[in-house]
C-alpha cells in the first residue's frame, strides 16, 4: 500500500498592513456653538427669559425657566 500523497503548500503573499485610523481634529477644526452662552447667562427662548444652564452632548442647551430645566436648540436662543 501507497503513502498518502499531501497536497502541495504553497507560500503565502504578505498582507498589506491594516489602514491607520484617521486622526482626531485638531482643536481649530471643531467648531463650538456656544461660545456666547456661559452658565448663568439670562436667555430669550420664545416669549419667555430664563437662565443658560449648560449645553449637553447632543448640541442641544439646557435652560432653566421658572422651576422647569428645557433642552433647546442653540439656534432658538436670544439675549435677555
């Protein structure tokens, strides 16, 4: 009885490297859209005037109008 007959191997091309992550934007490349409103600021939101509490992670503004805190876009803010 015949040995086995292995298949032929045959040599592996090199892989190219994975890709480098992209970079994170330098400082002047983000953009902020708050940059007039700091904590305490009195803003206009509609008809109603209220203090500036802080800006959130989603790009929205919290307010606080009476006794009730508002996320509300940047964009619908006035001074008071």
């Amino acid at each position: 009885m015949a040995g086995r007959v292995l298949p032929a191997v045959r040599p592996e091309k090199p892989k190219p490297p994975p890709p480098a992550p992209p970079a994170a934007p330098t400082p002047s490349q983000v953009s902020r859209s708050f940059s007039t409103w700091r904590t305490g600021d009195r803003v206009r939101w509609q008809r109603y005037v209220g203090m500036f509490l802080r800006e959130t992670v989603d790009g929205e503004a919290e307010l606080l109008i009476g006794k009730r805190t508002y996320r509300v876009p940047p964009s619908e803010l006035r001074p008071a």
